[in-house]
C-alpha cells in the first residue's frame, strides 16, 4: 500500500498530476512491479506499526492488514511470473517503509488512520489501471482494488468509531483466508 519511487523508476514522456503514482504510459510491467513493491512496502510498514504500538487491539488489528499485505503480494506472484518481473523485495522499498514506519509511530492513531484516503485512492488508481491494460491480469487487478477498497473501508470505520467492526471487509476477502 505505501511505495516511494525514485526517479529511476518513472518513465516521464508527460508530466504525472501531482497525486498520481503512475504515468499513463507506463506499460503493465512497471505497473506491475509498482503494486507489487507496494505490498511489500504495507507489510513491512504495517508490521512495525502492529509491533510498536501498546494496543492490544490496534495491534490486532494491524497484525492483520500485515497479514493482508503479505496475502495480496502472494497473490500478484502468478501475474510476476507470467511477465518475468523480479518478485524479491526490493531493499530501497523495504528500507524507505522502515523509516515511514518509525515515523508513523509518531502519529497520533487519527492521523495515522486519515493518512489511509489520499493513499488508498492514488493505489486504487494504479490497481484499476492494470486490469484496464492487460486482460491476462484483470484478475490479479481485481483482488488489489477489492483489497485496497477493503483498506480505505477499515480506516473510514476506525475513524468513524465503527471499531468492532471495522476488519468486516478485509476478513472476508477470500485471499486472506
């Protein structure tokens, strides 16, 4: 879910909006690889964040969306493999998510979770792009949009105090079982 890219991994024939984290004429290997780092990215995020939080159950809670991102990676393997595209995570992806992760820690739960929308929608954005571009991966599309719609719907609930039942979508996506 949360990706950083350098300039190196842009391919910048027009200017990208402001809040896109894709250009349109990346082709679905970028793509591809721009999900795929950022599930690496959310898991190694997501994971501190449930590490370092005193909470019983907001460490609950993001024990599961680390369990979530690692599920949806699993999932993008197969339309890696069938591309050819590097499936280890990459050490700048991992090392940048360390220290967003650190940093988090120092927000307040409310911040933490509002910083979920602008994410989520620039996410969904590259996710739906995917399915648009290449029939032979609409499926692997499919599960990240339901996935990252199932991350904005638990933030939006947790902030709306809809606490109990917040984790309602992501559980019953059925690559998380």
């Amino acid at each position: 879910m949360f990706s950083f890219m350098d300039d190196a991994t842009k391919t910048a024939t027009e200017p990208r909006p402001p809040d896109a984290i894709f250009a349109p004429e990346d082709d679905v290997g970028a793509l591809l690889v721009q999900a795929y780092q950022g599930e690496v990215s959310g898991e190694v995020l997501f994971g501190i964040v449930a590490s370092g939080t005193d909470d019983p159950e907001r460490r609950r809670k993001f024990e599961v969306l680390t369990r979530l991102e690692a599920k949806t990676r699993e999932a993008c393997l197969p339309a890696m493999r069938r591309h050819g595209l590097p499936t280890d995570p990459d050490p700048k992806t991992v090392a940048d998510a360390k220290v967003l992760g650190e940093a988090v820690l120092g927000m307040t739960w409310e911040q933490l979770l509002s910083s979920f929308e602008p994410i989520t929608s620039q996410f969904l954005a590259l996710y739906r792009r995917i399915g648009e571009i290449s029939e032979a991966d609409r499926a692997e599309s499919g599960l990240l949009v339901a996935h990252e719609q199932a991350l904005m719907d638990f933030a939006r609930r947790e902030l709306a105090g809809e606490t109990e039942t917040s984790l309602e979508l992501i559980e019953a996506l059925p690559h998380l079982a």
